[in-house]
C-alpha cells in the first residue's frame, strides 16, 4: 500500500532531515543575527556620534580659551600704555 502523497512513511518530513522543530529554530537563528547585526549598526552609529560631538566640543574649548587669553592680554596691553601716558 503506498503512503498518501507528500508522506513518507517513517522518514520525517518531507524535503529534507529538519524535524518539525527545524523551521522555528532556523527563525530563532534568524531573528537573533538581525538583532545582532542591528546592536552593532546602532554601535557603530553611536561611535561616530560621540566622536563629532567630542570633536565639536574640543573646537569650542579651544576657542574660548583662546578669546580668554586674548582678552586678557589685550587688557593688560591697554592697561600698559595708559600707564606710559
């Protein structure tokens, strides 16, 4: 007697050697590499994020530091030459 068409008596599923929890494993593996390829994309992004903003930050640093000593001897300058006066 043959088996009813796409059963095979006794051999799984058909297709292949995956059981029937083959399919819900290899969609457990997918979902955990998207969400790994996901962190490391945010990372990532993260990362240059943070540098820019650290890059940002320095430049402005250095300005105002560079106003304030320019500020001062500017100051002091100006405080000389009334002296001379």
């Amino acid at each position: 007697m043959c088996a009813p068409r796409g059963v095979q008596g006794g051999r799984g599923a058909p297709g292949g050697a995956e059981g029937p929890a083959g399919k819900p494993r290899r969609a457990f593996t997918q979902v955990i590499a998207g969400a790994r390829v996901g962190l490391f994309l945010v990372a990532l992004t993260g990362a240059v994020a943070s540098r820019r903003l650290a890059e940002a930050q320095a430049v402005n640093d250095a300005a105002k530091t560079a106003d304030l000593f320019a500020g001062a001897g500017a100051q002091s300058a100006l405080q000389i030459g009334r002296a001379h006066c």
